[in-house]
C-alpha cells in the first residue's frame, strides 16, 4: 500500500519551475533514495510532502491525507529532518526533546521513556545536559535526527541526514536507518550516494525540477541503458548531465 502518493506534483516560485509534474509513489516500510544535483527540486518537494509549502498544481498524500487540506493529520504523522534543523542553540538537549514533545503534543506519561529511546538510538545519552550550541556538527545533526523520530511517526523524511557526521558516526546511522525500514517509511535525500546504494531499495533521480530515474537500484543500470557494473555514481552523472 502506498504510503506517500505523489501525483504531477509542481511548484513555481514566481517565473521559476522548481519542480513539475513529479508522480512517484513509496510503499508502506520502503526507503526511497532521493537523489538530484543542487537546486534540482528536494527540499522544495520535501518541504510540500511535509506540509510546510503548498503546490502550486498536483497532489500529494500521505498516509492516506492531501498534504494541503490536511496539513495537521500529515504533520502528526511525518518526523521532518530539514536541510536546516529547527534547533534552539540555548536550550540543553534534554530541554529541547521534551519541547518538542510537547510540540508533539506526545502523551505526558510516557515522554520520558520516549525521550531516552531515541537518545539512545541517536548515541546522545552522554550530551543531554548540554548547551544545543556547544555541540560539535555531528552532535547537532543527531538531535536533528532525535527530534524527527520522537513520537516514532510511521513517515520519516530525512534532508541529508549524514550531513556533518564523522565516517563512524555515518555507519552507525546507516545502520540506525535501514533498521528503520519494515517499521517506518522513508524518504532520504542525500549527495553520498554510495549511501543511497547501502539503505534503499528504490531511488528517484530529479534533475531541473523532473523526474530523471525512478527504479529499483538493481534495475536502474539497465533500465538506463549502462553497463551492469556502473555504479549509482556513474548513473547520476550520465543522467543529470547538461
Ligand atoms: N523561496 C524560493 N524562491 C524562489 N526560488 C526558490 C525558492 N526556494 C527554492 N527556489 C528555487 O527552486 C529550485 C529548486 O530548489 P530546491 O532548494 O528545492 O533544490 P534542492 O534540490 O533541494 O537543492 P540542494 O541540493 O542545493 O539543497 C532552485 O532553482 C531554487 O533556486
């Protein structure tokens, strides 16, 4: 069953087509590799699956809700990792996962235990008395990806998660992330593709604001016409040339 249905799905800011007529579609517990150059169209297709953006044509749901009628009931159900995480640099890291839970709005009872899940799951057990500011990059990204997963919503949407993470620290939510899957869908956006390769089972290409590639890994090189060998690297560079 689809979980998140995109159908010919456009924005314009002004004269600019960000992205147009974008249809794909990611099934219940499945990861979708979101993948495209600079300026492409992710944020701006995350930002709309997610609420925060209206289209300007098209459709998109989420389980089940119009992401634009129903902004609340998609909201409640989507943990959003922005490009950007909405951290507040004064408050503890304790401090700032209760907030949003309270934001959340997740039941009073179990916050605390709800809290200690995804601070473990995050490695943050040993920072949550610390000030957002003094982190180092890495540590800021893993309360980013702490607040997305409180609440343990069944869509997650993730804008470069791996973003200033140590090899060690990438590895290790790599493999926080494909243990995700089964439980929760996802959408994952990121530049490291060998990344893709390790935690999807399908991918989506865009390149100036359309789809380029939309297959299951294994099916991309033929689908597109390489050699059985290439890699998803090669594959990006031939389809989003010029
Ligand atoms: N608020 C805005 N006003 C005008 N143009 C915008 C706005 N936001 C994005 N754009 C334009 O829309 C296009 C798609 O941008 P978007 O941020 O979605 O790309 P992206 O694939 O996320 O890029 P990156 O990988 O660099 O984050 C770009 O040409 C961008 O300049």
């Amino acid at each position: 069953m689809p979980m998140i249905e995109v159908q010919n799905l456009t924005k314009r800011y002004r004269d600019r087509i960000a992205i147009d007529q974008l249809t794909f579609s990611v099934n219940e517990g499945e990861i979708l590799g979101f993948l495209g150059p600079n300026g492409a169209g992710k944020s701006t297709t995350m930002k709309i699956l997610t609420g925060f953006l209206p289209p300007s044509e098209g459709t998109a749901r989420v389980a089940g809700f119009d992401v634009f009628t129903h902004p609340l009931e998609v909201k409640r159900r989507i943990g959003y990792l922005p490009e950007t995480p909405p951290l507040y640099p004064e408050m503890t890291v304790h401090g700032y996962l209760k907030f949003v839970a309270s934001l959340k709005q997740l039941p009073g009872r179990g916050v605390k235990a709800e809290i200690d899940r995804v601070a473990g799951l995050t490695g943050l057990t040993d920072v949550m008395g610390r000030i957002i500011q003094n982190l180092s990059k890495g540590y800021k990204q893993r309360v980013g990806i702490a607040q997305a997963l409180l609440g343990s919503p069944p869509v997650l949407i993730l804008d470069e998660p791996t973003e200033g993470l140590d090899p060690v620290q990438r590895s290790e939510l790599r493999a926080l992330i494909r243990g995700l899957a089964g439980k929760h869908t996802l959408i994952l956006s990121t530049h490291i593709l060998p990344e893709v390769t390790m935690t999807c089972e399908k991918v989506l290409i865009i390149h100036q604001g359309k789809i380029a590639a939309y297959d299951a890994i294994q099916k991309l090189a033929s689908v597109h016409g390489q050699p059985e060998s290439a890699s998803l690297e090669e594959i990006f560079i031939k389809l989003t040339a010029a």
